[in-house]
C-alpha cells in the first residue's frame, strides 16, 4: 500500500484494502491510472459500507463484495479494457502507431537476419560465354590483334620515374627540350622494349581486336573484368611519338609515319572491339596521341605526295568497318551477372539484395563506396527488387545508346543533360547497384566524338596537303577539296550542326572546332599544348584548333578568297 497515498485506503477493511491494491496493480498502465482505479474502488467500498458500524460486520460486507466483484484478475483486466476504449482518439491513434512502428521494425530486422544467414543467389545465366560471343566477329582468329598486344603488354618493360614524366609530356615536350641524360634514359628505355614494340607493331597490322575474357575471381564474377589493365599499352602509343621524332631526326619520314600510324591503327581496333568501355575509351587515348604527332608530320616538306596519299589511306582504312560509337553491350551483360550474384531469385519482387554478397561488391568497388557500407547494407531490405533493379539498369543502357548517337551539339540541342540529370535522381538510394555502375555516359559519349573529330581533321590535312602539293594552293573551301576527290566526306564537327571550320589565309590554312562553347571564336586563338584529351577541356571561349601545328601559329589574315 506504500504506493498509494495511504488516505485512499483509509476507513477501509484490511482484506477490502488488499483487494482493490491487488485489481490496481493488476490494471498495469501508468501510476496516475493505477491510483484513479484504486482511489474509484475504494470509494465503491465505502459506499457500500457507510451506515455500518460494527468491525466485524464490516469486515463480512467486504468479503461479500470481494465475492461478488469477483476474481481480482478479471476485474482488472475489464477495467483495463474500459480504460483503452475511452481514450481520447488522438491517444489511441498514437499508440496504434507505435504498435505498428513495432511490428514493422520487427519484420524488418527478421527479415534482415534472414537475409544475411539463409538467402543465397542462384548463378544461372552464363554472361561470361554471352559476352565472349558477342565481342567476337565471325572471322578468321588469325585476324585477331589481341594475342599480340598482350604479348607486347607481358613484354612491356616499365619505364622509370623520370622516363615516365618525359612519356607523359610528350604533348609538351621536343627533343630539343630534352637533357642530353633525358635522351640517353629515353633511348636506353625504348632499346629496351624494342621486342615489346615489334609485337605492337604486328599487332597493328590486324584488322581487328577481340580479348577472351575469363573470370579473375568466380565469386566477383565479371565485375572483374570491368577494369583491364591497359597502361603498358597507353605507355606504348606514347613511345610512338617520340620514336617517329627519332626517326625524324635520323631523316627517315617514312619510318616516322609508320611508327605513328602503327599506334593509330591500336587505337582504331581498341575503339571498334565491343569491349569493355575502358578498352574503347583507351583506344580513343590511344588514337588521340598518334594523330596529333601525325597532324604535325603532315607540315614537313620530307614526305613525298606518295607518302601523304599512303599515309591518308592507311589512316582512312584503320576502322574494318564505319567509324564505331560507344558501345555498352559488355556494361550490359555485366551489370546482369553482378545482379543475379547479389540478389536473391523469385518471391516479391523478383528477388532480394543479399548484404553479404552486397559488401563484398561494395569492397571490390573501393573506398568511395566502403564509406557508405554499412548504411547501404542495412538499407538492402528496403532497395528496390531484383525486377526493378534490371529494368532501371536497362532504361539507363537503353538512354546511354541513344546518346551514343548523339554529337554534343545534337546532346545539347535535345537537352540530353536534363535526361541524365532526372534519371540520377530517380535511382536514389532504392538502387544501389545501379548508381554504383552508372557510367558517365554524356562524357564518354562526346570523348568518342571529339576523337572522331580528330581522325577526319588529320584526314582533311593530309588531303589538304596533298591538293597544294598536286596544284601548287589550297583550295577556297572544303566542299571543293571533296569535289576534287581528295576526301571522302567533308570532316564533321561535333560541336556544331556543320563541318569543321576551315579558312585558307595567307598562303596557309587553319582547320578548326568551335569547341564546347558551341560558338564560333574565329580560330584566332592559340592551340593547346596538351595532349587532345585535355585540351579540350582546357577551352574557354576558344576553338580547339587542329592546323596550324603549335609551333605554326596562325596568322591574323583576311581569308584568301576575300
């Protein structure tokens, strides 16, 4: 009775005192229900025994109310029935809530731990033998560059500390610009892969690459293969510009050009493989660091017109067949295997992300992704179904092939940004795996046409070259240089709904795109000299200017036609 003030049991029997403390403990609910349900019962005793004075009368009236109120249990449950049924509406519906908060909570964690102790994926669909098939043509394996660059690749000797900052400037840097220890060092390390670089070579002479992929880890699956390592094959098509600017020097323009067009036509097969998008986007590197070299080879008087004819027709003919957009069929096939490793298969939904298989993915992806692992984790029982997943992956391929297709002008134009934009912001965090492997689509995209801009550019100038060799000028435009033969189709530009700009002036000419700022600035500014794949970037409010070489400035002339 200590719980209670002791005013509420005064006047009553000892067993009328124990019985309503017994009902109000058994009432539960807060102390402040407990003393109102005590302080009522006690008052109905004393009603029922006012008048009666005699104790022991009293103490018989009690029991006989104790008899008929009945067992102290159901008492106090009726009561606490009775006090949940007028409750206000806004307290039952709080506490219905948090019932229901309760139970939700509940079934997520039983379904979490379900999740990370019994569900397991179902590998049945081999992606690896699909993906092998479609990157293969059907040609003979003897036309395959493959095996060659990846003996070149095993034979590659890597390049010192030094020796690699002068490769990575080759965009920067002459031979004039070397040190007498710089050029020992570059000439020790290209003796050195000399072996490495005669497989490169042969390579080239194929007409197509295709890798044979195979599973690095059978647990990852081809999320292994997303990555290839490709440096030595990078580091390669830098070596082929500065042994054309060897051979050069030695008074071989020949030997010069071949060195080039050998890295030009890698890059050519990387870029039309179907492979991977690092494959393709290394190609494209590839590509863009023989061509610029080449463009600058084409000012030299050392090259005969028979020189430039074979060089533009060996550039012309690198791609087997027209000139390839980004292809993200192996993204594709990827994404699907590394779907049914982490998802469970059937049931609502499709299937449930496994946060097990989920962490190993999320460590194999890296730090970025590792900082955000255990939030992500215990999300997976709310992430979208395997179904939804899928059909979000594909609606983003599907939207990234139509950009393919697309210049940067014509990206522009249809607003494909706001596409993107919308469709980032639609994956949320309902599907991980699906911002975890999206691509930069709108970037590799206008990579692929700013080199294809650069393959018809050096096209254009060694037939622009050839024409003033031929009869002695340049022509006034380009539509004339076609008309004459000399090209095939005019050079598109990607940032424009036009052709690349060309202006004779002076006796010379200069050839250019209006660049990322879509405007044209007149070509007057001054080339970049890094390599394309920056310099690009590096524009504002400047064209990106492929002739006059940078050592040719170009000159502020009126057009020779007006």
């Amino acid at each position: 009775m200590k719980r209670f003030d002791e005013e509420i049991f005064a006047g009553l029997p000892q067993c009328a005192a124990e019985y309503v403390l017994r009902v109000a403990r058994r009432v539960g609910n807060t102390r402040r229900v407990r003393r109102e349900v005590a302080a009522e019962l006690a008052d109905h005793f004393r009603d029922a025994l006012a008048g009666v004075a005699d104790a022991t009368e009293r103490e018989c009236r009690s029991e006989q109310l104790i008899v008929d109120f009945g067992d102290d249990k159901l008492v106090a449950r009726l009561i606490r029935r009775g006090k949940k049924r007028c409750r206000p509406l806004w307290k039952k519906a709080i506490v219905r809530s948090l019932q229901v908060v309760g139970v939700v909570i509940l079934l997520y964690f039983v379904h979490f731990a379900w999740l990370m102790t019994l569900a397991r994926p179902t590998i049945d669909t081999d992606y690896l033998a699909r993906l092998n098939e479609y990157v293969q043509p059907r040609v003979d394996p003897d036309l395959n560059a493959e095996p060659l660059l990846r003996e070149a690749m095993d034979l590659h000797v890597k390049p010192s500390d030094d020796v690699n900052e002068t490769l990575g400037n080759v965009n920067d840097l002459t031979l004039g610009d070397l040190t007498p220890e710089q050029r020992r060092e570059l000439a020790a390390y290209l003796a050195a892969n000399q072996p490495a670089w005669e497989k490169f070579v042969a390579g080239s002479q194929r007409p197509y690459y295709w890798p044979t992929y195979s599973l690095p880890n059978e647990k990852q699956g081809l999320i292994g293969i997303l990555l290839p390592s490709l440096s030595a094959l990078r580091s390669m098509g830098r070596e082929a510009t500065w042994r054309s600017r060897l051979a050069m020097e030695a008074g071989d323009a020949a030997e010069a050009a071949d060195d080039l067009l050998a890295a030009a036509r890698v890059g050519a097969q990387l870029q039309a493989s179907r492979a991977t998008l690092i494959e393709q986007l290394v190609g494209m590197a590839i590509s863009s660091l023989a061509e610029k070299p080449l463009r600058e080879l084409a000012a030299s008087e050392a090259l005969s017109p028979q020189d430039l004819l074979r060089i533009q027709q060996a550039l012309a003919g690198a791609f087997a067949g027209s000139y390839p957009t980004i292809d993200y069929r192996l993204e594709r096939y990827c994404f699907l295997d590394i779907t049914q490793r982490c998802f469970t298969k059937g049931g609502p939904g499709g299937g449930q992300l496994i946060p097990d298989e989920f962490r190993d993915l999320l460590d194999f992806a890296g730090a970025g992704m590792r900082d955000h692992q255990l939030l992500l984790m215990m999300a997976s029982p709310l992430t979208a179904g395997r179904d939804a997943t899928v059909a979000k992956a594909m609606e983003f391929y599907d939207m990234a092939d139509r950009v393919a297709e697309m210049t940067p002008y014509e990206a522009r134009k249809e607003d494909a940004r706001q596409w993107v934009d919308t469709y980032v912001d639609d994956t949320s965090y309902r599907y991980p795996l699906v911002r975890m492997f999206i691509p930069s689509l709108l970037r590799a995209s206008e990579l692929s046409w700013r080199a294809r801009a650069e393959r018809e550019a050096t096209l254009t100038i060694f037939a622009l070259q050839r024409r003033r060799r031929d009869k002695g000028a340049y022509p006034k435009t380009l539509h004339e240089l076609a008309g004459e033969q000399y090209i095939d189709a005019l050079p598109q530009d990607p940032y424009s709904d036009g052709t690349l700009v060309y202006k004779p002036r002076d006796g010379g000419f200069i050839l250019y795109s209006v660049g990322h700022d879509f405007e044209d600035n007149g070509g007057t500014t001054k080339p970049p000299l890094n390599d394309a794949w920056k310099g690009w970037n590096h524009l504002d409010g400047e064209d990106y200017i492929f002739w006059p070489p940078p050592d040719r400035p170009p000159v502020e002339t009126q057009p020779a036609d007006e």
